[in-house]
C-alpha cells in the first residue's frame, strides 16, 4: 500500500498518529486544525463540499454544537450526487478502506478491523429519565434481556469523554436522508454527522440522501439527529488507519425524547448506518408509539397466485434468519409471483378505512452474504453484481468476491483470499468469508422489486408472519386463532443465535418480534401498543407463525426451503381466503391432511414430523416463556398476554 504522510499530535501528552489522504493539509502552525467557533458562524473550518450559509438553521446549530465538540479538520455537505460518491470512492481507495472488484460494475470490497464484524447489542442503550420507560424491571434477580437503560446524565458524560476531539484530523459529513419515500406521509428524516466515507457511501445506497432530503428540513420537516464517529482509542493510536475504529469503547445510544442517536467506535452495519435500526426500529419504535403505528423488523414482500390476485405479507424474523431469501424468493409452485418490497424493516400504519399500510423506510438491502447463492436466492444474486459495497467477503484472483455458498460459482483456477486478507483454501477449517459479511445494495436494482415498493400510501398488509430457527418441535406453520392470540405468539419468539451481533453459540434466544436488540421503549408498553391495534380495524391481518429450520433426529432439516417455501405461503393466502383447510391444534391451526400443496415436490417430506407437538416439548415451552415473562416482563405484562399463556398451557396438557 501507497504510504501516505505521517502527521504526530501531540494531545494532553497522547501521541496521536493521522495518515491523512494528500487532499487534506490546512494546520496551524502548531500541527492542529484550526477550528473555532463563534455564535452561529463556523471559522477558520475548511468547507471541502457544500455551503455552510445553505444550511437549514436548525440543522447548522447541530452541526456547530458538533464541531464545537468534535473538532474536525473539514466539513463535507452532502448533496447524494454521483460526483460526490466519486469522490468520496477515491477518499476510500486512498485510505485503503475500500479495494476495487474489476470483475463486476461499480463494486467494491471493504475489511473491516477484525475487532468490528457486528453489532454490539451489550453497548447500546436507551437514555430516558426512569429506567421503566426503557425497560421492563427484571425479576428473581435475572439479567434484563430486553435492552440497555442508561439516564441522559450518564449519556452526556460517555460523550463528553469519547467525542472530545474525536475528529480531528478528518472530515464530518453531513448526511440529510430520508427514511422513506421522499415526500411520504409515512417517512421521516434524519441528518446523520459521520467522519466515516464509508458510512456516507453506504447510507447513499441504504438511504434517500442528498439535496431533496436537505430541502425538507428548510421546508420546516423536524429531522432525527444522529451523530456517528469511528472514533479513536484512547491511548491515541489508530491501529489500522484503513479501518478506524474503538471497539474498547463503542457506545450507541438513543434519546427519544429529542428524537436523537448518538453512536461511537465503530463503522459497522447496525452501528453506524444509524437510518437503520438506530432510527427506523429504536427510535422509529418510539415515535410509532406516539403517533400510533408500528415500526417493526419486518420484510414486506408482494405475492400474486395463479389466478391474478395478488396480497402483501409482512414477516418478522430475527437477524440471519433468511430474510432477504423469503423477500425475494422465486416460488416454486407454478403460477405464483413475488415482488419484494423491502427485507428488513416495515414502518405500518391503519388508513382511514381500517386497511394497515406499510412502507420500506429503506433504500438498499445490506443483506448475510454467506449462504446467499444461484440456488438459495438468484434474484439477490442478479441484484448485487453493480453498485454494491461488499463487507468482509472474501475475494478471488480474477477481481471477484467469494463466500460460504458460492462454491458452485467460482473457476477452480481462482485463489481466494480471505476477509482477513490472508491466502485462503478449502482445506483450511475456517470459513473464507465472516459469518456476519454483508452485501450494500440499491433495491431498485433488483429485478423483482414490487412496482408500489415506494408508493407514498403505502401497500395493504393482509398477513403477518412470525418466525425464527427452531431445530425442534415447532411446526411448519400454524396459524393465530385471533388478534390477541397473534401478539402473544410474537411476544413468545425464540430463535437460534446467529452470527448478526456478537453472541456465541448455538443457544436458543427469546426473541420476541425478532425486536429484542430493537425495542426503543418497554416492552410491557410495546405489547400493549400492538394489542390495542385490535381497535383500529375491522379488518386486521391475519398472523402466523412459520419455521423454516425444524430438523430430524440425525440433524437433517425435515422442510427443503427457499422457493418451496411458496407452498406455506400458498396455504396461508388460501387461508386468507377463508378456505377451509385448516385444523385446530393446542398452538393454534395448522394444515388440514392434504391441504399443503407438496405437488411435484422432489424431496421427501415427512409431513407427520413436520407438524408434530411433542408433549414434553410443549410443555417445556411454555414453561421457558413463563419464566421469560415472569423474569424479564414481570408486571409490565399485559393481562391479556398472561391470559394467552394460561389458555396455551391448558390446552397444551391436553396433548396426548
Ligand atoms: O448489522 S445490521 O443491524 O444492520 C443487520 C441486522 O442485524 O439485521
Ligand atoms: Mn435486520
């Protein structure tokens, strides 16, 4: 790599080293940046892009309150322009954050510091004056599991002590961008401060960002404040400057009362694209709460059946848990279509007539690269091939990329190397690519995308589908007798650990709504705001619980997936239809005998196991959900969740 000049700060007797790209330089004598700031006038600050004096006041005041902290060299207005993103690719290859991939159109491959692959759910938290406004109380001495609470005075301190000058050196852009369609009565705004290229390149693809965003908030549109910096250890060394980072000391944090998202050490994914669960799900899950909707961690897909008619579905799973494979899934049963409207986060709300109406606040999809291939997903695989920023794949000799998965798709002759940049073969037992690498993507580009995916209304949910992995004992699909009946079997997810944040293990994890990283309040209020949804409508969606990843006794999952998985999907819209195909069980109704079409289906299912409830397993299941409820919701519980419980347990003994 180009050895770029070595400037040493010298900062309370800290050594600071910045390896700045050619383009910077305006210092003062005594080697630092000249930065002041004087009422509502920035000085002496270098504008590398944009006009200060353009600047919405109130959004200049949060920039100045910021430089005044921060202490950046350069300030960067971002306007989304392709000039722009080209400068800020050229920022990027000079840092040696990003590498070119010659082999496709417009991508790029970053690695990240090896100590920053994920998100950090133990290091984020909510900021509200009473602890219960965040989080349920816990009980018998059990560990709260549902969030982080930390008071507003302890958050002033943490960013006191790690934005203190965390930018000298670099550049803060500042990123207007909408989450939404721009212009919707259902999209919000935000004004994200970052010192990270990558982030501002990534956000451009994940968000609206640009001029027209800037424009609203002249208009007088209120926008979420968000603050981001890659930050600097505090010993003053920036280990790996390609990569900027502190793990030691990452911190997100979230205010709702001001609307406001403050996040530092790391320029990963969740924790520094903060439109995306910082805003869209933590703070959006507040504000939704206020303005009586639902912010929630769904994919909206569109889905036609042979006859014509088509319907939305909204479906909630954790993080890695396919996702972005059912949102763009190629059906298998002939005459079916899906279009994709989003694949992570659905913002929803009732119309005026009663219909729930949701919109993707998102623009691109980041989706699990490992595991994402011609046979699992072929629609992502012709979507991501141009514009994409690619995160800690792996990459091959002919200029290409490479992960779990794509064994199928890659030349014997290619070498690959590693996420971590070593020389990588098959033989080696590690995986070549980080279970948590990710592709950047623009939606549009996806060749299935639903043609109202950025209608302003919204599009009408019929369905609403729950789920995770669950190796054992849960059924394909059953679905909820009722409203309350379906908030109670969102409240009650558990799924296995995946490789999206920073847990070890195979351990089967509550994880209500696939919302247990994402709640921006208590959730003891979050099922009550869901509950009260029953009357809002007279029309509410239909809810059902689906499960992918039920195994055999040797470890064979006993359902093929992917595109079979339009067979559930078939039976749930015929449900929709009122058809008579579905039989009472203790956990709800599931497929009548020969109701789920298995025509020309290859593999052999054995349907007996696939729907079975063990007894034991049942009862063992409630009793792991009483103790959740108990330990972690204690009196915050709605009585109608308790309720629920109460009723599944009685007819769950009933099991023969
Ligand atoms: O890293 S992200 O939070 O953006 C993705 C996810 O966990 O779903
Ligand atoms: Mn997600």
């Amino acid at each position: 790599m180009k050895m770029k000049p070595l400037l040493v700060i010298l900062t309370k007797g800290n050594l600071i080293f910045h390896r700045f790209p050619t383009e910077f330089g305006a210092l003062t004598k005594n080697g630092r940046p000249k930065v002041s700031v004087f009422g509502k006038q920035i000085r002496g600050i270098g504008v590398v892009h944009g006009d200060l004096q353009d600047l919405p006041e109130k959004v200049k005041s949060y920039v100045e309150d910021n430089v005044k902290l921060c202490k950046p060299d350069k300030l960067h207005i971002c306007d989304g322009s392709d000039a722009e993103n080209q400068k800020l690719i050229n920022i990027m290859l000079e840092q040696g954050t990003i590498k070119p991939l010659p082999k496709y159109e417009n991508c790029w491959l970053a690695r990240t510091n090896p100590a920053d692959t994920a998100r950090v759910e133990s290091k984020t938290f909510i900021c509200t004056e009473k602890k219960s406004e965040t989080i349920p109380t816990p009980k018998n001495g059990a560990v709260g599991a549902l969030g982080n609470w930390m008071s507003p005075n302890d958050m002033d301190l943490v960013v006191k002590e790690r934005f203190n000058s965390c930018m000298t050196g670099r550049t803060m852009y500042i990123v207007p961008f909408s989450m939404g369609p721009i212009g919707s009565p259902l999209s919000k705004i935000g004004i994200e401060l970052t010192d990270s290229p990558y982030v501002v390149a990534s956000m451009r693809i994940m968000t609206r960002m640009g001029s027209k965003v800037m424009k609203q908030v002249k208009d007088g549109q209120a926008f979420v404040k968000c603050l981001h910096s890659v930050g600097t250890p505090s010993n003053g060394i920036v280990e790996d400057p390609s990569w900027p980072c502190d793990p030691q000391r990452t911190i997100i944090l979230h205010k709702p009362e001001n609307n406001e998202i403050v996040s530092y050490g790391s320029g990963y994914g969740g924790n520094s694209l903060l439109g995306k669960k910082c805003f869209a799900l933590r703070i959006g899950s507040t504000i939704a709460k206020k303005e009586g909707w639902l912010a929630e961690h769904m994919l909206i897909l569109g889905i036609t059946n042979p006859k014509g008619k088509k319907r939305y579905i909204a479906a909630a799973f954790p993080s890695a848990c396919g996702k972005t494979n059912l949102a763009m899934m190629t059906p298998s049963l002939p005459g079916y279509k899906v279009e994709c409207v989003g694949d992570d986060i659905a913002w929803m709300r009732f119309d005026k007539n009663g219909q729930l109406r949701a919109i993707n606040p998102e623009n691109g999809f980041f989706g699990v690269a490992p595991g994402t291939s011609r046979s699992s997903n072929p629609i992502a695989m012709d979507t991501i091939f141009r514009n994409t920023i690619f995160t800690n794949v792996a990459s091959t000799s002919d200029g290409g990329v490479y992960w779990e998965g794509m064994e199928k798709e890659i030349g014997s002759d290619v070498a690959i190397t590693d996420w971590r940049g070593n020389p990588w073969s098959r033989q080696k037992n590690i995986p070549a690519a980080h279970p948590n690498s990710r592709f950047c993507t623009p939606a549009e580009q996806c060749p299935i995308i639903d043609p109202a995916w950025e209608d302003p209304e919204g599009v009408p949910i019929s369905a609403i589908l729950f789920g995770g992995r669950r190796p054992a004992g849960v059924p394909l699909v059953y679905e909820a007798r009722d409203w309350k009946h379906g908030v109670f079997i969102g409240a009650s997810m558990r799924s296995e650990a995946t490789a999206a944040a920073e847990h070890k293990g195979k351990v089967i994890m509550h994880d209500p709504f696939a919302m247990r990283p994402f709640f921006g309040y208590n959730f003891g209020n979050y099922l009550d705001h869901w509950l009260s949804m029953e009357n809002k409508s007279s029309n509410l969606p239909k809810i059902f619980h689906v499960n992918w990843f039920r195994k055999d006794a040797n470890g064979k999952f006993l359902w093929p997936g992917f595109g079979e998985n339009s067979r559930v999907l078939d039976w749930i819209l015929r449900r929709l239809d009122g058809e008579n195909i579905a039989d009472e069980t203790p956990i709800g109704l599931i497929p009548k005998k020969n109701c789920l079409n298995l025509k020309g289906i290859e593999e052999n299912v054995n349907l007996d196991e696939l729907f079975s409830l063990p007894r034991d397993f049942w009862l063992q299941e409630v009793k792991e959900i009483e103790k959740y409820f108990n330990e972690q919701v204690g009196d915050d519980l709605p009585k109608e969740i308790s309720n629920q419980l109460d009723s599944l347990r009685k007819r769950i003994t009933k099991i023969n």
